[in-house]
C-alpha cells in the first residue's frame, strides 16, 4: 500500500503539502446512477415532473457540487477549475449523472467529480420524489482521471 500522505509523523489527518508538485493539466470524470421506477424515468426525460425541468436543475446542482468540494471534503485543496461539464443520460434502471472537472494545477479533480456526481444525484433525487420516493442513489464512482504523478487510470 502506498505512503498514506494524509497522516502526520503521529498519525493524525494533516492536508498534504502540494507545494513541490508541478503543475499539470488533470481531467477526472465520475458518475452516479440513480435507480427509479419507469413511470419516474419516464416524466424525467419527457420533461413532465411536478417540480419542472429536472435535468436543468441536475446539471447546474452537480457544477455548484464539484464547485464547493474543498468545503465538503476537509482534506480537499481549494484549486481553481477549469471547466466542470455535467449531463443527465437515461439508463435501463434510471438515469446516471455524468460529472468531468478539468484543471491545470498541482492537485487532482477526482473530488470535485465525484462530488459533483453526488450532489447532481440527490438533486435529482429531489426533483422525482413526488414521483417516486423509493429511488436509490449509487453507485456513485470514478470513472477515469488523467494527468499528475500518478497518470492515467480508467475503471
């Protein structure tokens, strides 16, 4: 198992010294799936939920997200992000909300993608519970990042 750069000398959580480390350009993307009852997927995509356009308010929950995963996270560098796309696609059970944070620095996006991903997800969550309440939430996962001293990796 790799060095666990999170912990001090005496073991205690400590945010890691990133100063050294060169810049690079880092891509992250995560996803959360969201399980939920046909007629729920159906009214998602058709446009026709109670509450209104569901996918709007998805997508802009999941940019405000990755935005504001330094806060969330405590151990999380406050880094200056590129660009964040987020997109709302149908599957068989549902829908997954698709998260790519993109960044030009010394630290990874793979946080603000998966956090992103969460938040989108339970604001979708919010938007179909008049619909269905019984939907579920997960996975919620990396996908694939790019960039830095550990390079590429994909699931």
């Amino acid at each position: 198992m790799a060095e666990l750069t999170h912990l001090d000398d005496e073991g205690r959580a400590r945010m890691v010294n990133v100063g050294a480390k060169v810049e690079t350009h880092r891509v992250a993307v995560a996803e959360a799936r969201v399980v939920m009852a046909p007629d729920a997927k159906s009214a998602l995509f058709a446009g026709t939920l109670p509450k209104g356009d569901a996918l709007a308010v998805t997508r802009i929950a999941a940019i405000q997200g990755a935005k504001q995963t330094p806060t969330l996270v405590p151990l999380c560098h406050p880094i200056g992000i590129d660009a964040i796309a987020a997109d709302v696609e149908v599957t068989d059970t549902g829908a997954r909300v698709v998260v790519t944070v993109e960044v030009t620095a010394k630290t990874g996006v793979e946080m603000e993608a998966m956090t992103g991903a969460a938040i989108g997800a339970i604001a979708l969550y919010d938007m179909i519970k008049a619909v269905d309440k019984g939907a579920v939430i997960g996975p919620i996962q990396l996908l694939s990042k790019s960039g830095g001293k550990s390079g590429d990796w994909t699931r």
